[in-house]
C-alpha cells in the first residue's frame, strides 16, 4: 500500500486556484492553497474535518479566505498602511519543487515547502526585502506542523520588524461547550477594550460572548477541549509566546461579509503569535516559529496531554 500512497497531490479547485492534497496512511488529509500559503482542511482518520471554514468564505482573490489558518505577516491587527492582518495571506506563494528533506524523521513523507518574497507591490507599503519559507507537514499520526522560516534579504543594510500569527480557526460542536486550558492565571490585552491589561481568572477560558484577547508569555502547550465531541485539540508552538483567543459571537458575525450569522458556535480561533513584542531582524538573519496541532480524546485533558503522537518533534 505504501508504495502506492500519494503523499503529495497538486490540483486545482474550481475557481482555477492551485491547492495541494497532503495525505497519510492511516487516512489523514491536510489541504493547501498556494493562494495565501493557507491550510483550509484538516481531516482525521474517519475524515472529520478539524478546521472550520465559512460557508461563505471567499476563494477568488484579492481576498482573503476566512478560515482554515491564514498567515498574519508582516503584521497582525491593523496599524497604518498595511492592510489588516499583513499581506501574506491574499498573495500568491511559490511551491519548492525540491524541498529539502528532513535532517531526521525520514518517516515524514507529506510535506511542503512554499515560499513568499517581496513583490514591488508590496514594498510601497512595507519596503522590505524577505523570503519566507513555510514548511506544512501531516505527520504519520495526523498531527499537522507548520515551520516558518523568515529572514531578511535586504541589500541597503537595514533590519526590519514584523509581528506574526497562525490564525488557526477550529472547528467545535458548540462553543458554549468549549473550554481553553493553559493560559490560566496569565496577564492578556483585551482588543475589546482598547487593549488594556488584565490578568486572567478562573481555572480554564469557557465562552458566553464575544472574546478577543492576546495572552502574553504563554506555555509551549494549550488545549481546546470540544467537550460535546470529546475532543481535545492539543497545540504546541516555539518561537511564538504569545496566543490569540477569538470568537465573534452573534453580533459580530451578522457585521462579517464572509462568515455566517450563525457560524461563530462551530469556531473558535487559538492563535500561536508574536504580537506584544515585535521580532527585529538584521539582514541575514532569519527568524522561525513553528506550530504543532494534534486531535486527542479528551480523556488526555487536564495535565495528561502528552500522548506519544503529540511529543513528537521534528527539527524541520
């Protein structure tokens, strides 16, 4: 069977836009478009799918696809005159025809590598030379890793700052039913009060409105529990201390063009970033932040999210 198992399929969907298919063995399936360099499917074994993509998101450019996790960069929010969230999520990326391998764990074998580099549209805005090289790998047990690599190309001697994110939107039962364990007790901005300074309370994040914070100097691990499906989403990032929790609510899910009234109880958004802090980097030098999610029983919440799948680290 191994020999006949396509890893790594190109094709088109039906607006003509190029997408890759990652599969395993066992059945799981990753999704990827060249457009944004943005995952937006992610399926199990049983093929569920783990990602939450709108019903009404957009797949024709220039905008951008809600769902699925976009890439934030240059920037994350909105700040003077880049458009919000950065660029790297509406351009088009290029697909390494030959990536280079993997120095151990040979036993990844559906895996990409795109790359994004400055275009002269872009530098009116950001005036900055990059490459970024983004890695997405479906691991033999379904885990999805994603490894960014981005260095600075400029030639006149000059460093740039950029803020990050993985804009990860997952898919849950009810979120009413939902909880987010790891960032307890830890300080946060709150977007929806003009990024003033808290301190988390209670012993997990449960949902009964809108939330939009950032959590500062967050643990390597974070657990979204989907208790209705008995489901525990297990994230686990480096080079990203900060996290993103975000949920619309009704309000401002009637206010979105391109997300369904009623789909903000099937989502929620757990972000790995690099926000309060921006990352400088001098020309040469290059920066790397990866994420890791895995689906788990639930029965591996509460301290006990280290199944043998979820440890596995890779030096992609």
């Amino acid at each position: 069977m191994s020999q006949e198992m396509v890893y790594v399929e190109q094709c088109k969907d039906p607006n003509g836009l190029d997408k890759i298919i990652l599969r395993e063995i066992r059945g799981f399936s990753a999704q990827v478009y060249l457009y944004g360099g943005q995952v937006t499917s992610w399926k199990n074994e049983h093929g569920e799918e783990l990602l939450f993509v709108s019903s009404k998101a957009n797949f024709k450019p220039p905008k951008p696809i809600r769902g699925g996790i976009p890439i934030c960069f240059p920037q994350f929010s909105n700040h003077g005159s880049l458009e919000q969230h950065g660029f790297a999520r509406n351009r088009f990326w290029t697909l390494d025809p030959n990536p280079p391998p993997f120095s151990t764990n040979s036993h990844y074998r559906a895996f990409i590598d795109l790359i994004l580099k400055n275009s002269e549209e872009d530098t009116k805005t950001w005036p900055h030379r990059f490459e970024f090289r983004l890695r997405i790998t479906l691991g033999p047990g379904g885990d999805l890793m994603l490894t960014s690599r981005i260095r600075n190309t400029n030639t006149d001697g000059k460093s740039f700052t950029f803020t990050f994110a993985y804009h990860t939107y997952f898919s849950v039962t009810d979120i009413s039913e939902v909880r987010v364990e790891g960032l307890e007790t830890l300080d946060y901005l709150d977007n929806l009060k003009n990024r003033e300074r808290f301190t988390e309370q209670g012993d997990a994040i449960t949902f009964e409105s809108e939330m939009d914070k950032v959590y500062l100097g967050t643990p390597t691990k974070i657990a979204i529990i989907d208790h209705e499906r008995k489901r525990t989403y297990v994230l686990r990032k480096d080079g990203l201390p900060d996290a993103v929790v975000w949920n619309p609510w009704d309000k401002k899910s009637k206010a979105l063009p391109d997300f369904g009234d009623e789909e903000y109880k099937h989502m929620l958004c757990v972000q790995s970033a690099s926000i309060e802090k921006a990352i400088t980097l001098k020309p040469g030098e290059e920066w790397k932040g990866r994420q890791e999610i895995s689906a788990v029983a639930s029965s591996y919440c509460s301290g006990q999210l280290d199944p043998q799948q979820v440890a596995m680290e890779t030096n992609a």
